[in-house]
C-alpha cells in the first residue's frame, strides 16, 4: 500500500481541483502478450471521475480517493492507493468499479461537496452585493455632508446654531442644510 508521502505529485490533491488528466498525443506503453496497451483518452470522456498522473501511469479514482472513508476491497485499492495498470482489461475494471456501491457512495459525496461549493459561491455573492449596496448608501450620505460644509465654508457662514435640539426652530445652517 502507497504512503501519503510515496503518492504522486500529479494527482489532484484538494477536493475543489477536481480530476486531473493530461491531454497528451502517445500514453506511455506496457507489454500484454506481445501486444502493446496504454491509457486511452476516451476513458476520461466516459468517466469523469478518472484521473491519470502521468508520473504512475497508472489510472485512479478522483471520488473514492479522496471522498470515500470506507475500508478498500481488493478491487478498489487499485482505484485509490496503488493506481490500476492493467490496460488491457480496463474497460471492464472501469465499468465495474463505476457500478460499485463503494464508489457511488463517494460520487454522491463529491456531488453534495460541489453543491455545498456552489451554494457558499451564491451566499458570497449576496452578501458582496449587499455590501456594495451599503457602500452606494454610504457614499450618497457623505457626499451630502460634504457639500453642506462646503457650502457654509464657502459662503463663510457658522455652521453651528445656538441651540440643536430637536425642538429649536433653527439648528444652524449644516443641519438644517442636511435635513
């Protein structure tokens, strides 16, 4: 069994990166029975949840790796720690490991994951909107301070009034200028 230290550094290693798979023109080769094999591209189009560090060549499961907290069968270690090499009989072991409880469990996992992702997302827009609308207000408020006091420095009247309460008749030019 792989260490976390031993683990390739190709492989994603946080939850919202998502699968990783190179896009590359020739896949490294292993011998079956004289006959060349290697990692096909069309697997990662059928199964989004496939992920190929190059540095392994080897094919792992993004969901089970890092969502599953279940002990690993036999057959699913090859999808998590050690990598699965067996080319040339993948597109069975794929089709397999896609109908596993095991690993249904742990795309319904990566799915509540990402929603939970995309709800914070909505829930930080709200609130930024929020706030831009507070600073709008905010700035409204201000810029009519600041004509009021422009207005009474330059027409060097006092700004102040003899009483300010809300019972005088006239609180001083900057208030009754505001209100």
């Amino acid at each position: 069994m792989a260490n976390w230290w031993s683990r390739p550094t190709d492989l994603s290693q946080l939850p919202d990166c998502g699968p990783t798979c190179p896009d590359l023109k020739r896949y490294p080769t292993t011998e079956y029975s004289g006959q060349s094999r290697s990692f096909n591209k069309n697997w990662r189009d059928q199964h989004s949840w496939l992920e190929y560090p190059v540095t392994q060549d080897a094919a792992f499961c993004f969901a089970y790796r890092l969502f599953s907290h279940t002990h690993f069968s036999k057959t699913e270690k090859f999808f998590t720690n050690e990598g699965f090499r067996n080319w040339k009989k993948a597109t069975t072991s794929l089709k397999s490991h896609d109908n596993s409880a095991e690993h249904k469990f742990a795309m319904q996992t990566w799915a509540e994951f990402k929603s939970q992702e995309t709800k914070d997302a909505r829930i930080q827009h709200a609130l930024d909107a929020s706030h831009t609308k507070t600073v709008e207000e905010n700035r409204h408020y201000i810029r009519a301070v600041i004509d009021a006091l422009l207005y009474t420095a330059c027409q060097n009247e006092a700004q102040r009034g003899h009483r300010e309460d809300s019972q005088s008749d006239n609180r001083g030019n900057f208030l009754e200028l505001l209100t």
